[in-house]
C-alpha cells in the first residue's frame, strides 16, 4: 500500500517541481541560454521518459517497495539493531545521500562509467530539464546500487520516501538556471547545493567539472576538497558542456543516446 501511494506522490511532486523551476528561471534567468533551447528540451523530455519505460520495465518496484521488502524480511543494519527511529532515519538519510554523491565521483572516476555519464554532461546549456538528462544504462545502475544501500541499512519506509523526493527536487534545483541573490546563495550553499555552485561543475574546464560533486548537501564536497566555490571564468562567461561537442548534436536525441558508444 505505502509503495502504490508513493507511486502517486513522487511523479506528482517531480512534475510539479519541474514546471516550477522551469517557469522561475524563465522569470528570473541567471545566464542567457542558446537558441537551442526548444531542441534541448525536447532531447531531455524524452530521455525522462525513455527511462521511466526502461524503470519500469526492469524493476517491479522502486526503492521505497525495496525498503518495505526488507523490513518484512529482517533484512538491514535498522531491523536487526534496536536504535531510536530518529537515529534510523536520520543515518539512512545520510548514508543515501553521500551514497549518490560516491557514486557521482566514480562516475568521473572511472573510464567505463564516464562514458555512460558524459551524456549529462555534453549538454551545452544547464538547466531545469539538464537534471532529467541521464542515459537509462546510468539509471539502471543507479537504481540497483540504492536498491543495495537501501537493503544493506534496512533504512525506514518514510526515511527512503523523504530521501526520493529530495533527491530529484534537489538536482532539479542545483541544475535550474535560476537566478538567487548572491547573499543568499552564499548562505544557503553552507547546506545545500545551489545552482551556482553545481553550475561549475558543468564547466568545459576540467579541473572545475572534477568538482562539485553533490547533489543536495554541499558537506561532502567540502568535506573531501572536491569543492570549488565559483568557475574561473565567471558564471556569464563560461562555457558549458565538453570541449570536443560544442555544437548542435548534443540536442539531438539520436546522438545523445549514443554517447556511450562513442570514441573516449
């Protein structure tokens, strides 16, 4: 029962996050896109629901249903250990999220996982529909490596729910072309990601798109010397995306689902 109502509630909150972001960056734009805009949305847009198919396809359940089906078993650190449901949550919320941000480095790490992951970033604009852009062999892999924290915790029904929700509301976030006031920005990066900090890690520059690796709370970063506060050439003056694809083909659908199987 609480799998099929969380079923309703993330879609819900997601497309309602997104028509968000996307009409406050309209409003209050932080850079001026390129022409491509219309091209790229429409790429992104059917990558998310090329994914969904594939989700739903090869799994019967989300990470939530996981969380339900290891709990009915005894399976996990939190159904084994007698901790405070506080703790519980408060651990697995934790561990989820530095658990993305591990698997985010080694995604840059790592030759074989770069190639599937350079597909979000050969996007040559960021925005609120770059956050949507991850190849399904990426979602895939995500998707069973939570569905292994998940089971190895034992993490709590509503702990995995709230991490869910923060997980895509937050990347729809940091990755939205959103303009903040930069004294609020300043503060609000000592928590959490904010557009301008994850912005660089769409830089063109190597050293700065090897940073910046969170995608909710900006300590890991910090934490691990993996954080660079502003890219080097302003945030108006930088280029996006990577150095060899700085053309139109990144907004073609056809090409972005074979840049796993491109040349390195």
């Amino acid at each position: 029962m609480e799998d099929s109502i969380a079923q309703y509630i993330r879609p819900g909150i997601f497309v309602s996050l997104l028509v968000g972001f996307g009409l406050l960056e309209y409003l209050l734009p932080r850079r001026e896109l390129k022409p491509l805009k219309f091209k790229r949305w429409f790429t992104n847009m059917a990558i998310i629901i090329i994914d969904s198919v594939v989700v739903r396809l090869l799994f019967k359940s989300a990470a939530i249903g996981v969380a339900i089906w290891a709990i009915a078993n005894g399976y996990g650190l939190f159904n084994i250990l007698e901790v405070p449901y506080w703790l519980a949550f408060v651990i697995s919320f934790l561990v989820l999220d530095f658990s993305i941000w591990l698997t985010h480095l080694a995604s840059h790490k790592f030759p074989i996982l770069w190639r599937i992951h350079r597909m979000h970033h050969s996007d040559v604009d960021i925005d609120v529909s770059t956050a949507i852009r991850f190849h399904p062999i990426e979602i895939v892999l995500s998707m069973i490596w939570k569905f292994m924290i998940v089971i190895i915790l034992g993490a709590p029904v509503m702990a995995v729910l709230v991490f869910e929700i923060v997980l895509n509301g937050g990347a729809l976030f940091n990755h939205s072309n959103m303009k903040l006031p930069l004294w609020f920005d300043k503060i609000l990066r000592l928590i959490i990601v904010t557009p301008d900090m994850h912005r660089v890690h769409h830089s063109i520059i190597g050293k700065e798109h090897n940073s910046n690796y969170g995608f909710n709370l900006s300590i890991w970063d910090r934490m691990f010397s993996t954080y660079i506060a502003q890219p080097s050439e302003g945030h108006d003056g930088m280029t996006i995306g990577l150095p060899d694809w700085q053309d139109e083909k990144p907004a073609r659908l056809d090409w972005t689902l074979m840049v796993p199987f491109k040349k390195m």
